[in-house]
C-alpha cells in the first residue's frame, strides 16, 4: 500500500531563513509526487509536481527515488509562506486513476 | 471562471441518519474525487469518478457511495451516520483522471454529527 510520511506538524523558522519540508514516500511503482498548499481560509490548491520540475513561488521539490524522497525547499523563507503544506502521491500516468494519497501536513510558520 | 463549488458548507446530523453531499466540478473538468479530512489528518481518498463510472475506491465501508451525473457534477452519499464520520469532506476536479493531473479543490463541506 502506498505511504507518504511527513514527519514535522509543525515548522518554524524566520523570515529570510532557509526551509526545508521533508516528505518521504513508501510505494512499489513509478509515483507522481505533488505539494499542495492551503493558506488560511483558503482551499487547498497545488503548489506544484515532480513531473513539472518547475520552481512556484520559490520553492522547489525534487524526486529522490533512492531516498523516496520528495522534500520541499525554498532558499528564502516570506512570511506570506506561513500555510499548511501537504505532500501527496498518485499511481501515475498508467495508475488506476488520480487517487492522491496525503500525508499528515506540515503547518509552517514563518516569523519576523 | 468558477471553481469547484460544494454544497452545503456546513451541515449538523444525528447518528444513524443519512447524509447526501453535493459537487460542481470546473467546467470541462470530467473527473470528480471525493476525501475525507478528519483533523489533525491529510485528506482521505474516498471515491473517484470520471464519465460517470467509478474508477477507484478507498478503504470506506459500504456506507459510502456515490455517483456522477451527465453533467459531471457529483453526490456522496454517506448512510447510517456515525460519530466518526464527522469530518471535512473535499471534493476535487481534473480534466482527466490520470495519475499526473492537477485537481482542483472545493471549499469542503464541515458534516458535524452528534
């Protein structure tokens, strides 16, 4: 059965500081891996994918299959990154659909 | 354009009763998921559809089950309520259902059961 782990509720850090969001994942396939974002009293929203490899707002993620590892990063910390953070994983492109298993969350907070 | 729109937003019921839970997918958007949220935790697969078939199933007991209509909009239906099933529960829409597409998230429906 796939499993994603994210082992920190809570981050804190200062603004202008580096994060870091760990998420590792357990499944036996190819998985599609994502961060979703949800910012206070909004819903939950993409922030972005592996396959994509793209950066969002300054944030990067990439897919480390030997560590099954999908760790969120941004070099800079704002305060408007202070959100809860989920890292969710789908069977991929010839999975049985876009089932998306979440891990727990991460709430980071970002201080002045 | 319109997001995914759920309805109602919040909802009070007693236990054993049924429930029934509305969805409005983006339009163009196909494919429609159903969560569960409890607190505390990530959201829960529950069901997914797409042109009106179910294609995937979480571990939800009989209960729960859904259906898609013609104009891709959704219902979850939840019988036989419990405590437990007090939750938050997010509806998502993709154009398709493949594994690598974006889904889009509704606001959630708060089911509160007493």
């Amino acid at each position: 059965a796939q499993r994603v782990t994210q082992p920190e509720k809570l981050l804190s850090v200062f603004k202008g500081a580096p994060v870091e969001l760990k998420c590792n994942y357990s499944y036996s396939g190819s998985p599609e891996l994502f961060w979703y974002v949800q910012y206070s009293r909004q819903r939950l929203q993409l922030l972005l994918r592996h396959i994509s490899r793209e950066s969002i707002k300054g944030f990067t993620a990439d897919l480390n299959k030997g560590e099954t590892s999908f760790h969120l990063k941004k070099p800079f910390a704002q305060e408007e990154d202070s959100a809860m953070y989920y890292c969710a994983l789908s069977e991929g492109v010839t999975g049985g659909g876009n089932k998306l298993t979440f891990g727990t969350g991460t709430q980071l907070k970002v201080e002045l | 354009d319109a997001g995914v729109t759920q309805s109602p937003t919040h909802l009070i019921k007693t236990r054993g009763q049924q429930v029934t839970l509305r969805c409005s997918p983006i339009s163009g958007h196909k494919s429609v998921s159903w969560y569960q949220q409890v607190l505390g935790q990530g959201p829960q697969f529950i069901f997914q559809y797409y042109e009106k078939e179910e294609r995937g199933r979480g571990n939800f007991p009989d209960r729960f089950s859904a259906r898609q209509f013609p104009n891709y909009s959704s219902e979850l239906n939840v019988n036989a309520l419990l405590l437990g099933d007090s939750a938050l529960y997010l509806c998502a829409s993709s154009r398709a259902p493949q594994g690598n597409t974006e889904a889009f998230f509704g606001q959630g429906t708060r089911l509160t059961v007493v």
